[in-house]
C-alpha cells in the first residue's frame, strides 16, 4: 500500500514539473518573422475558400478588410493534405508569398486518413513555404470526442517548423447554430470570428509595412 502511495505522489510531482515548464517555459523561435516575398495567402480546404459565407464573407476577404491590404484565397473544398501537397508549388510557391495562413488537416480527420501521414504531409507544406522565406500560420482544430488526437499534432508540427499556431480556428463555432451554416462550416459571423483568429495571430509580423486596422 506504502509503495502505490509513493508511486502515486512521484507521478504527481512529475506531471506539476511538466505542467510548469509547459506554462512557462518560452515559445519555440518563429521561421521567418521578417518574411521575404509579396503576397498575403490563404491556403487549404473548405473553410479557407468559405463555404457556407455569402459572397466576399468567407474568411480571408474578411481578414483583408481587417488589415487593409489584398489577401488571395487558394482554399478548395475537400482538400485533404495529401491533395493541398499536389498543387503547392501552382497555388503558394510560385505566387511570391510573403505570409501564408493554412487551414488543412479536417478532411483528413473527417475522411479517416492516417494521422501520421496527414501530418508528415502539412510538415512538408510548412517547410517548403519557410523555404521561400514567408511566414506561416497554422490554423489547428480542436475536436471534441472524434479528435484523434488532432489537437497536439498541429502543436508539435508548429514547435518543430516554428510556424505560427492558431491553437483552434473553430473555437466557440462548432455546436453554435447562430454561427455556423451546417455542421463543420461557418456561416458570415463565424468566418468573421475566424477572420478574428488569424487577425491576432498575424498583427505581429505586419511591422507597419501593411495598413493595420
């Protein structure tokens, strides 16, 4: 009994140690905070293009209005990482892109691609784009329940390419019919809440070169 109760605490003590350095510990470097190239893209599947938005509501026309300068939408319904990967070099690389923002990996999830794979695929997105010197941001999910553990892999895949995490683009969507067109899209408000995400998240770069409202 004395033995469990010993296990028990030094479990304890190890998982406080690893919540610390988790909260405390410093974020890892970004790739490229002072990106090189032209253009403002977003690429990836459904919720890049906007489906379920009215037209010129889908999220990146939104974010364009919000940072006032042009931001061109390279999303494609149905895209899972595998398909974005085929059209990389057409659609981002030889579009001088200066910050990309990616939302992929939920037809992946939906469809019941590996996960692995999914991800060796984005890893391989990311780094090809950091190749070309633009920023990336990552638009992760959070899946209740059905996640497949989702969640964690957008975080390790940003800590080791050192792009940007929006932890959840969905967050406060998902469940809320006064914001959501069907099950898995947004309707208007809710791409401006996402257009609201990626906003935050890309404030930092844009080091007054870009209008920012």
């Amino acid at each position: 009994m004395k033995i469990i109760k010993t296990g028990a605490v030094v479990l304890a003590v190890l998982l406080a140690v690893y919540t610390g350095y988790r909260l405390f510990s410093p974020p890892p470097p970004v790739t490229n905070p002072r990106p090189a190239g032209e253009n403002i893209l977003c690429f990836g599947d459904s919720l890049t293009y906007g489906t379920g938005a009215s037209q010129g509501m889908d999220y990146p026309s939104q974010l364009s209005r919000r940072i006032g300068r042009p931001v061109i939408n390279a999303g494609i319904p149905g895209d899972t990482t595998s398909t974005a990967l085929a059209r990389l070099e057409r659609d981002v690389l030889e579009r001088s892109p200066r910050i990309v923002l990616i939302t992929l990996g939920g037809n992946d999830l939906k469809n019941r691609q590996d996960r692995d794979q999914a991800f060796r695929n984005l890893k391989t997105i990311i780094t090809a784009i950091q190749g070309r010197g633009a920023l990336v941001i990552v638009g992760g999910l959070d899946i209740p329940v059905w996640g497949r553990g989702f969640q964690e892999q957008y975080r390790k895949v940003s800590e080791e390419t050192g792009a940007v995490l929006v932890p959840d683009a969905l967050k406060g969507l998902l469940g809320n019919p006064e914001k959501m067109s069907d099950a898995i899209h947004p309707n208007d408000a809710g791409y401006g809440i996402m257009a609201g995400y990626f906003h935050e998240a890309i404030k930092p770069y844009l080091f007054g070169i870009f209008r920012c409202r």
